[in-house]
C-alpha cells in the first residue's frame, strides 16, 4: 500500500463516545516501527486535551503534567488489556487510576529553605488535575459499565490502538482493516504456492 502510513489514524470507532479509548489511543504504533505519541511533548499534551475540552489552549502544560497524562494512559491501558484478555488487573494500575479519580486541585504548598527563602510547590494547572480525574472517570464507567463488553484491541498487526467494537469489525480504521485483509490474502496466495 503506497499511502501515506505515517499519517495520523483517524480516531478509533468508541473514541468519541468514550474518552478513555480516545486517550488510551493516544500513542500508537504504525507499520514500519514509526511510534506516534499524542502526548509526547507538553505542548502537544496541552493541544491534546484542549481540542477535547479539557483545558484551555493557554493552560501551560508543563513537562511533568504531561509525564503525569502518559503514566495514567499507560495504567488505563493495562486496565484495558486486563478486560479484553479477561485477565486479573494490576494492582498499580488500578490504584493509579484511582488515584486520578480523587485528584482535585491542590494548593501549592508553602516551602522554605536557606537558599531560596519562601517560594511555593510548582504543580501541574487545576485543569489538568481536572482532567486527569475526568479521564480516570471515563474508563472507570467504561470498565464497570456494559460498554466493556465490546472493549477489544485493533487486531491488525503491529496496531495497538484499543476501539469498540460495532458487529464483527476488529480493526480500529480502514487503513488497518485493509492492511489486515490484505495480510489474509497474500499469507493464502503463499499457502497455495508453497
Ligand atoms: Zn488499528
């Protein structure tokens, strides 16, 4: 296929309706080893979350909130994967992602030392406590409620991007889907010539 593979994935069917997919979708892998990473840099993370709302353009996401956004993403896709292979979750990955769902904005605490004198805590902005904690909240119902049932992982290889699954299609795009027929077709050419 001569298409662009480093483009951009569309977003994964279930990505509008859940924002945990959307975020767990993230980062992904292309054909080719090419990682992509929505979140990669502070200011892609801050583009990220306010294209969804979630914090003004102008929030100033530093490099440790966005650290913060990519060690949640990565919990909630251990969570993920735990559902869809119906196995026992993590229990880092579950409290983590409890941890997110109780954060609320908290108050740059008061510090003093010899050198510097008094100065407060940097943090990350409210809003992206915020929005740790909606994220943490939407895979939380997503997880709990009926909707986890059709949780599965894009099944073209080397895709790694999670989707809900409508009637029997497994592929998170037609970009994947076609690359997963097309897989099928040459590995059955192969078989009959062999
Ligand atoms: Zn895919």
């Amino acid at each position: 296929m001569r298409e662009a593979s480093t483009a951009a994935l569309p977003p994964a069917p279930g990505a509008e309706q859940y924002l945990a997919v959307d975020f767990a979708d993230s980062a992904y892998v292309l054909p080719g080893g090419h990682f992509i990473d929505l979140l990669g840099t502070p200011e892609s993370a801050n583009r990220w979350l306010a294209e969804r709302g979630l914090a003004p353009a102008d929030a100033g996401v530093q490099e440790m909130c966005a650290t913060q956004l990519r060690v949640l993403r990565e919990h909630i896709r251990a969570l993920f994967a735990a559902r869809v292979a119906q196995q026992p979750v993590l229990p880092a990955a579950l409290s983590a992602v409890n941890d997110a769902l109780s954060r609320t904005p908290t108050a740059a605490l008061l510090q003093w030392d010899e050198a510097n004198g008094f100065y407060r805590t940097a943090l990350c902005p409210p809003n992206v406590d915020r929005a740790l904690a909606t994220l943490a909240a939407d895979a939380a119902d997503l997880l709990s409620g009926s909707g986890a049932d059709f949780l599965t992982t894009c099944e073209s290889v080397p895709c790694n991007r999670y989707l809900i699954r409508h009637g029997r299609r497994h592929w998170c795009s037609t970009r994947c889907g076609d690359r997963a027929r097309a897989a099928r077709a040459y590995a059955r050419a192969k078989s009959k010539t062999d």
